[in-house]
C-alpha cells in the first residue's frame, strides 16, 4: 500500500489514513486538499510526497 511522508511532522501516512476534503470551485470544477490525520497539516497534492 502506498505511503506518503507529512511535510510538516514528516510521519509515514497510509493513503488510507489521510482525510481528503472536496470543495466545488467557481469555475465550475473541484478542489480536493488532503489532511495528515497526526498534525492536520493541508496539502494540495500527494504526489510531492509519495515515500
């Protein structure tokens, strides 16, 4: 299962742990952050880091 490392306290995340929020955007399209479940930092994308 792949794992991501938090940015900012830098743990090993399960994909199935992150907490993803889905927002609809003026344009008509979708935004999705995710959430590192330890210290909720925010990120935009979880390809940056992927371990």
């Amino acid at each position: 299962m792949p794992k991501l490392n938090c940015p900012d306290c830098q743990r090993d995340i399960g994909m199935h742990e992150l907490k993803a929020k889905t927002t609809t955007v003026q344009s008509g399209g979708f935004s999705t952050k995710y959430r590192c479940p330890f210290c909720r930092t925010d990120m935009d994308s979880v390809a940056d880091y992927l371990v």
